[in-house]
C-alpha cells in the first residue's frame, strides 16, 4: 500500500502545523494543508485523500460541514473527523447531516487525535 493522504482543512496556521506533525509523526502520510471551504472542494474532488481532517469554521464563504455535504456527494468514500471550538446546538444538529468519522473538540489532546486517525487509517 503506498502512502496515505490526508488533508488538514484549517484556517489557523498553527493549528494546522500542530495537526500536521502529529499525524506526520505516527504514520507515512502525505499531508497538505488548506484554509478555505472552496479550496477544500477542489482539492477533495481532484485528489484521493483518505482522510479529511476538517476544521468547521473556516475562512471563505463556506463552512467546513457545508463543504463535507458537497464532497459526499460526490465522493461516498470520504472519511472526516471534524475538529471545533464550536459547542453550540445548531453545529451539532447540522453535523447530523453528514457521515463523520470522529468529531473532536478544541482544545483537544494529542491521544484523541491519535485515537481517531487510527480507525480511519
């Protein structure tokens, strides 16, 4: 098997190198990094990542769920774990809506990362 793709889809620099080294360091991953709903799109149906790491707040004009719901419909293969600070209702009932693997919280811990890439990959 050759080496797993990721894409970490985060608006925030440093969140998004911190995701990086931690799934750079426990698997052979080829990782890439994008800040936008719309970047996320096209890069999702023009690659074959395995996994989409996904932040729900993004900058762009489309969120990281809306996103997920466009890119499931075209590719039914998708695997996500999202990744929020955001705690409120509605975020929940919306995520409902799409397949997800594993949503975790921010802050979150290096083991919870872990522990979800590893039922992916």
């Amino acid at each position: 098997m050759g080496k797993q793709k990721v894409l970490i889809v985060e608006d925030e620099v440093i969140n998004a190198l911190v995701l990086k080294r931690l799934i750079e360091y426990g698997w052979d991953v080829q990782c890439e990094n994008v800040r936008t709903g719309e970047e996320f799109i096209e890069k999702a149906l023009k690659s074959n990542y395995n996994l989409f790491i996904v932040d729900i707040m993004l900058a762009g004009k489309i969120d990281g769920i809306d996103a997920v719901k466009i890119i499931q419909k075209e590719r039914s293969d998708a695997h996500v774990i999202y990744i929020t600070a955001s705690t409120d209702e509605n975020t929940y009932t919306r995520d409902l809506t799409t397949k997800l693997i594993q949503y975790i919280k921010k802050p979150f811990n290096d083991q919870e990362l872990i522990n979800a890439v590893k039922r992916v990959l």
